[in-house]
C-alpha cells in the first residue's frame, strides 16, 4: 500500500482531503496528515511516504522550493503541488525545474486531485 502525505497548516482542508480518501472504492493508498511544514520532512522520512501533496497557497515561493528540496533528501517520495490559479507561474517553474512532480490547481475536483495520485 503507498503512503501519501497531505502537508498544509490548512486544517478544515487536510480533514476534507482524509475524509474524501476514505469513501474512495479501490483506494489503495495511506492517507496520513502532516500539519506542521517544518516538521514534514522529518514526518515523511520517518512514515516512508511514497507521495506528498503541499499546498502552496499561503506559502512563499522560495518557502515551497525549500520544502520541496527538504522531502526530496530526506524522503526521496514523489511531490505534487497544489495551488491557485496565482501561482500557476511558480508551479510550471517548479515543475521544470524537477523541484517537483506535478501540481494541481485549486479550483480541480477532487476526482481529479486522487487521479493525479493514483497514477503516481
């Protein structure tokens, strides 16, 4: 079974996504929150996260970047962006860059956001 972390400070958003996760049929991953991105590299290398959802919306471009360079050392898993539609000029940097995997805009269903996962 993959492991997926959800990194935000966003409460009422990490307990929709864990909520959401669970009602899907053939879900066949591990949902754990991380709510504390200053702890989520750590909190990735000790669960062995195969995937990381970051949400990027109330961060800093260059606070993203660090954290995205943190789980990539410590943790070596998968990273996927989400972020509004104002950020979608530092996703497609980040994206080529290698900074990260992929990212998701906002205003995506979440059909769409567990699709992203699951071909991860």
């Amino acid at each position: 079974m993959k492991k997926i972390g959800f990194i935000t400070t966003n409460r009422v958003l990490a307990q929709g996504f864990a909520a959401a996760a669970e009602h899907l049929p053939n879900w066949e991953f591990e949902t754990h929150l991380l709510l504390d991105p200053g702890q989520a590299a750590v909190d990735a290398e000790v669960l062995l996260l195969d995937a990381a959802v970051i949400d990027a919306a109330d961060a800093a471009p260059n606070e993203v970047t660090v954290l995205c360079q943190t789980l990539r050392q410590a943790a070596d898993c998968r990273l996927l962006l989400l972020v509004p539609k104002a950020g979608r000029g530092a996703a497609i940097r980040a994206l080529e860059n290698r900074t990260v995997d992929d990212f998701v805009f906002y205003d995506a269903s979440l059909d769409y956001l567990f699709a992203k996962l699951a071909a991860i």
